[in-house]
C-alpha cells in the first residue's frame, strides 16, 4: 500500500462529505493521489449523492494542495487558527468542489 483516500466525515442531511488523503513520500508527484482523489469525487457525487466535498491542508503543504486544485477543487480561504497542532493554534487551507460546478473524472 503506498496511500490511501477517501471520506472522513459524511453529512447526509447536508449532502456533503470530506475528503482525506495520505500517500508515501516516495510516490509524491507523481499523479497518483490525484487520480485517485478525481475517482473518490466522482463516488461522492454520483453513489452517496453528495452536493458539496471539501478537503483542507495545512497552507504550505503545496503538494495537498496541488492534489485538490488538479482534482477540480477550489480555493475557498483560510481557516485561521483552525487546528491545535503540538499545543499551537494552526491556520488551514479550504477547497470545495461543488457537484452543480462541472465536475469531470478525466
């Protein structure tokens, strides 16, 4: 196993999910996470009948964040101060994709 994606929370009533994702430092870039997270996006959509899936970062993790914009997921802000990191107050990078946006697999 070298990574893995897929939903971390579902909010039925809601219809929107988050995504999470890890892949072993010796597979990073190359185009494997993001093919694998298009494909995660399209089970949202089209299977759990999700509107709306969002995924966060840290801000200077730029591979995460590649990963979301290649996959069709758009820059929403920053959540400041949003996670409590070894005893510290982080800030977090929101994208989205919204199903009505033209999400497509390829």
């Amino acid at each position: 196993m070298i990574g893995t994606t897929g939903f971390i929370s579902w909010d039925i009533k809601n219809a929107k999910a988050k995504l999470g994702y890890a892949l072993s430092r010796a597979f990073w870039n190359r185009g494997h996470m993001t093919e694998a997270v298009k494909c995660v996006i399209a089970f949202g959509f089209e299977r759990m009948k999700v509107v709306r899936i969002e995924a966060r970062c840290h801000p200077e993790n730029t591979g995460s964040y590649r990963v979301m914009e290649k996959s069709g997921m758009e820059f929403e802000g920053i959540l400041r101060k949003h996670i409590l990191v070894k005893g510290a107050h982080e800030d977090v990078r929101m994208y989205a994709i919204i199903k009505e946006g033209g999400f497509q697999k390829n």
